[in-house]
C-alpha cells in the first residue's frame, strides 16, 4: 500500500490557485460596489455567495486536498469570502439608508391639505348608558317601558299624590302646555320626570306582577349650568307584586351598581327621605367606585371623587304608595311595590370623570367621539 501524497501541490488545482482566488474577490467586490438598490445588492449577493460561485466552488475543492495542503487553502478561502461578507453587509446598510431618505421624500404627506375621507361617527354616551342600563334589568326578567313627553297633569302630578299646591306644580319648576286660547291651559305639561310612565304601565297591566324599567326625556325650569339642564335623562324602575319589600328594593340596588360600576364591593345604603309617591322613602347612595370607602377618615388617601365621604348619591326610591296603587286600579291590600329613578346625566358625569353637563347637550363631537360606537 502506497503512503500519502505529500508531494501534490494544491496550486495545481485551478480553483484554487490564488490569483483565481483573487480574481474571483475581485468581481464580486466590483458587483457589490456597482449595487444601486437592495434588489441589485440581493442579485450579486446570489452570484457570489450562493452554491454555485467561484469562492463555493473553491470551498469545496478543499475537502479534496490532502491534509497538510487544507490549511493554506482553507485561510486563503476565507479571508476571501469573510472580505465579501463584510463588503455586502455594509452595502447594505448603505443602500438602507439611502431607502429611507428616499422614502421620506418621495412619499411625505402633506397633513395640511383637504381629504376625502368621512370621520368616524360615535352614538351619545347618554344613549349608550341608557341602553346599558336597560341591558341590566332586561337580564333581570323587566321590561322596558316608554310614554309621551307632552303629558297630562293627572298622570304627571295627581296619580303620583302630588297634590295641587305641592311646590312642584309651579310654573317655577314645571313647563305647562298652552290651551288653544291666549291665557288659557291645557291641562298638560312637559313631564318632570318618568313616573308618568309607571302610572301607564300600571293602568295597562292591571293586574301585576308588573316589572318595568323606564327610560326618557324629562323637562324642568333650571337653568343651563355645569350640573343642571333644562332638559334631561332619567331612568326609573318599578316593581309591584305579591310581598315586595324594601329589602327586595336593597337587593335590586345593589345588583345594579354592581353591574353598572364593577366590584363585588359595590352596595348601596338608604337614607330616610320624603317623596309624595312612596311610603316609607329613602335617598340612596352607592359607595365611591373610586375609593370604595377608604378614605373615610383618611387623610393620607383622599379621593375627589366622593370628597372622602365614602358614598355618592344617587337618587331616590322608596315602597310605592298605597294611594298611588289605588289611582291605578291595583289593590294595596294584597299588592306593595317598589320603585327609584335617578338622573342618567349624573351617572354619566360619576361613571366617565365628566366634569360639564354642557359637554351632554353641545353636539360637539369631539366630545362624543372618544366614547366610540359601543352597541
């Protein structure tokens, strides 16, 4: 057996040789330099670096050499190919940038001239709170109720046990319809609130159990300011049935500012209070969704938002009045019910950190918008 080739000479071997090493450097260094583009650089990078190019040519010729011939061929091949390597990374980076330069230029938008396009619209928040709030007792078995907003005074004021020389008939704070002579009335007026509504529904069902929830418009005399408006939203509930008690109005409340305002932590409290239409009567108040009471007696936590008394009122309820069930043909003997209402505004101005009711009612939609198209 014969022993190694130690006499064979790897200049032999063309490819090998290094003026062809160097020719092919050469060429390859020419074509990454004369690249205008970053498609052009891919195409000479292809050339000369993939499988079929002289340097990959050359690399594999290697392997055939004997082993004290490898090392030279090897260093010689590699310095070629780590040579081209670093000219094409920094071709690149040089074609890169004069891509973005150009691109900044050639495609710059001038943001102050005309377009075209329709901005986005968004519904009033108080709509979308409104139909929230409907979504929650919906899901709790009630319905939800509507009636006109020209309403009579019977329906207004006297089935409600508002009498006539209650102070909320005056003209001071209710709007009253004109009759069709000068200086006479028609006996209507813009509804100061939903409960007309409940008297309908009542009159309608005559039988209960009756549910229902009762969203609208309502019209008083005040004066357009941060925290009032003549024209406003309210949402009342009423519940008449076999056994209703005022632990079953607490429990509803609760379940609503939950609902409304997030946190098993929410709850509601009553406070003893007067309304012609409800015996007992009671404010009620939800705990600050902010500080969730905390701050009581806090001074290192305070909260804006409830001024660190721990609740936020809302509005008032109460058990329905004997009187006002008779005035509906419903007996009070064997019936009892509950019913509240509050103003939709203020929940708004507690839920979104609204500071002007003005913002409601000026159809700017700058301030509509950021609430989006919520459905």
């Amino acid at each position: 057996m014969s022993g190694p080739n130690t006499s064979y000479d790897p200049v032999e071997v063309e490819a090998l040789k290094p003026e062809e090493i160097e020719r092919a450097l050469a060429d390859a260094l020419a074509a990454v330099a004369a690249a205008t583009d970053l498609d052009a650089l891919r195409e000479a990078k292809a050339a000369h670096t993939g499988p079929s190019s002289p340097l990959a040519l050359a690399n594999r010729e290697i392997g055939a050499l004997p082993p004290q011939a490898r090392a030279e061929a090897g260093r010689r091949v590699g310095q070629a190919r780590g040579e081209l390597g670093r000219a094409l990374a920094v071709r690149q980076t040089e074609l890169e940038a004069e891509r973005d330069e150009r691109v900044l230029v050639e495609e710059a938008v001038d943001v102050t001239l005309p377009y075209d396009r329709v901005p986005a619209g968004a519904r009033h928040p108080i709509t979308t709170l409104s139909e929230r709030i409907e979504d929650v007792f919906v899901a709790m078995g009630y319905e939800v109720a509507e009636g006109p907003e020209v309403e009579a005074e019977w329906f207004n004021f006297d089935a409600l046990n508002i009498g006539p020389d209650h102070p909320a008939r005056a003209e001071s704070d209710t709007f009253y319809v004109a009759g069709a002579e000068e200086g006479t009335a028609s006996g209507a007026v813009l509804r100061t609130h939903t409960s007309p509504v409940q008297i309908r529904s009542m009159l309608e069902h005559r039988e209960p159990p009756i549910y229902v929830i009762c969203p609208g418009r309502v019209y008083r005399t005040d004066e357009v300011d941060a925290t009032h408006s003549p024209v406003f939203h309210q949402v009342e509930c009423l519940a008449v049935d076999e056994g209703l008690t005022m632990a079953d109005l607490k429990g509803t409340l609760d379940h609503m500012v939950r609902s409304l305002f997030g946190g098993e932590g929410m709850r509601t409290r009553l406070r003893p209070d007067y309304f012609p239409f409800t015996e007992p009567s009671a404010e009620m108040d939800m705990v600050c969704y902010v500080c969730r009471g905390e701050s009581v007696g806090n001074p290192d936590r305070p909260c804006r938002t409830c001024s660190s008394e721990g609740w936020i009122e809302l509005g008032g309820c109460g058990v329905v009045n004997p009187r006002v069930l008779l005035a509906c043909g419903i007996d009070p003997e064997r019936y009892s019910g509950f019913a509240f209402g509050f103003g939709i505004e203020r929940m708004l101005m507690f839920r979104n950190n609204v500071q002007d009711m003005r913002d409601m009612i000026e159809a700017d939609v700058r301030f509509t918008r950021p609430f989006g198209t919520e459905v």
